[in-house]
C-alpha cells in the first residue's frame, strides 16, 4: 500500500538552498537548546516531541495531508517500524542535549561525524550488503578515530557513540520507508508513539512542582535575574516547531538533489556544532579529540570520493 504522494520536485538551486538551509538550523541547535536551561534534558525533549507532535497535526491538516496519516496508520509493519523509530530518535535528541547541557557538545559534534561510519558499519553487519574498498578503509579509520578517543579520554567516548549508534539504527529501521511514508506522516507517528511516556513524564514534574516553569517562577520570587516563565515556555514550544521546519526543508531538498551532493552538505551541521562548542562555550578540546577529529575527516573524505566515483559510474550506466 502506497501513503506517500510523490511531489514536484523543486528546481536544483532551490534544492540546494533547502537543503543547506536544514543543516544550518540543525548546526545552531546547540545555542538554542542551551537556553531552555533549567529544563533537564527529558523535560526539554518532551516538550519537543509534544509541541512537535502538535505542529505536525496541525502542518498535515493545513495541506490536507489527514488521509496519508490514516494510511499510514493502516499499514502495521511500517507502523511498528516507525514506532521503534521513535524511541531511537527520544535517545538519539536526549543524548544530544545533555551534552549541550553538560558541555560536551564538542563530542555531540564528533557523534555526528562518525554517523555515516556507523551506517556503514550497520549495513555491513545486519544487512549483509558488500561495502566498497574506500568504505572498508574508512570504516578503519572510524575504529581508529574511537580507539584514539578512548586512550586519549581515558574513558568510552559513550556520548559520541550513543548519538553515532542511536541515529545510526534510527536510519536502519526507517529504510526503504521513504517511498512509502510522508515524511511529515512518520514523523507524525514517531513522536505519537513516545508521546505517551514523555507526557507522564511532565505529568510527574507538575505533580511533584519540578518543571522548569516552577524552578524559574521560585528563582523570581526569591529576587534572582532569570528567564521570565513565558519565555521560557515560548522557547519550549518553539522546540518543536523548530523539529519540524528543518525536517520539511530537508525533505523538499532531497527530492531534487544527488545523494552525493546530499553527502556533502550533511557535515555542515557537525562542523557548526564543533565551531560553536569551541569558540562560543569555550569547550576545551584535547590533542586526542584533534587527533579523532582529523582522522574521521580522513575517513569522510574517502566516503566523499566513493559516493562521487560511485555516481559517476552510475551515470555511464544509464547513459549506455
């Protein structure tokens, strides 16, 4: 069963501009979920995923879109697929605001720069697919980036490997959903599957009077210089519809351009975050995460240069 109409593609210029466009708000993600301070990383990814959810309804009513989520609902195995979805995505953005919270959003950068290694890697363990000669030596690499880590930190670099894995899976269990599902429909039915969870959850910080809204209001009444409650509320709220502009954007851009131009514009958003983490939260970096940092580039590169022989190739190929 079909619930994915497809759409008119936009021009490659506009595709491009979508797409860089998508990444470059996912770069700046770091200043500001830093600011929805003091909300705990749950508590912040909760009010994500719920105003999301919210905005998705609303976006999928607005186009008139209510009869492919229907459709959708229908179709049990994409169903069960994009609710496991969800639950990787809730790790995968928990994850990730911790470490902006806790100052590590140096090592959110370097999760996301190993991702595609680890998709390689996925594709190469769970779903048998024969990887090329520069895939097998960067996936080396990639090892060898995380060994580095290790010796240099003396500890499981965990937060850029949970973020690395979690997307990683993430990606492996929507495959082959695409032409199936709407994107602004699975991510609907994703965040609608841990939507029950996350909203027990914010139950219990009301019903115990520890959301951040009761945090800010206590910090005013004491006299204290902080966030007014209503803006901090926006900015939780704006969570979510700041999850579903770069995803729309993203889609609209993949429709009309290249995977390997797609390949190339992704490391826009790590690169952005590492920029942000070390010169604006003055986040120390460490010879070994310099030493990790540019052997993963190494390893990008040869992917780069796979992706552009690899469709190049293909061009020959239809061209007879």
């Amino acid at each position: 069963m079909s619930t994915h109409t497809p759409a008119r593609p936009a021009s490659p210029a506009a595709s491009l501009a979508l797409g860089i466009g998508a990444y470059l708000i996912w770069g700046f993600f770091p200043l500001y979920f830093h600011r929805l301070s003091p909300a705990g990383p749950l508590e912040a990814i909760s009010h994500r995923a719920i105003w999301g959810l919210v905005f998705c309804l609303i976006g999928l009513a607005v186009t008139g879109r209510l009869p492919l989520l229907r459709a959708a609902l229908a179709d049990r195995p994409a169903l069960a697929r994009l609710s496991v979805a969800g639950i990787l995505i809730i790790v995968n953005w928990t994850t990730y605001v911790l470490a902006i919270q806790t100052g590590r959003t140096v090592d959110a950068a370097i999760g996301y720069f190993i991702n595609p290694l680890i998709t390689i890697a996925l594709s190469l363990i769970v779903l048998r697919e024969t990887i090329s000669r520069l895939q097998g030596i960067a996936l080396g690499l990639g090892a060898l980036a995380v060994v580095i880590l290790v010796i240099g930190q003396r500890s499981l670099p965990w937060v850029s490997l949970t973020l690395a894995l979690s997307f990683g899976l993430y990606s492996l269990v929507k495959k082959d959903l695409a032409g199936r599902v709407d994107p602004l429909v699975g991510m609907t039915i994703e965040t609608a599957a841990v939507s029950p969870l996350l909203l027990a959850h914010i139950g219990f910080l009301v019903a115990t009077g520890s959301t951040s809204l009761h945090v800010l209001v206590r910090s005013r009444t004491a006299g204290e210089a902080v966030i007014h409650p209503a803006a901090h509320l926006a900015l939780l709220v704006g969570a979510g519809l700041l999850t579903i502009i770069p995803l729309i954007m993203f889609a609209s851009s993949a429709r009309g351009l290249p995977l390997v131009t797609l390949g190339f514009i992704q490391y826009l958003a790590p690169v952005l975050q590492l920029t942000i983490g070390v010169a604006v939260f003055h986040e120390p970096v460490e010879p070994a995460r310099w030493a990790a940092f540019g052997v993963v580039w190494c390893a990008l590169a040869l992917l780069m240069v796979d992706g552009a022989v690899t469709a190049r190739r293909q061009r020959r190929i239809l061209r007879g």
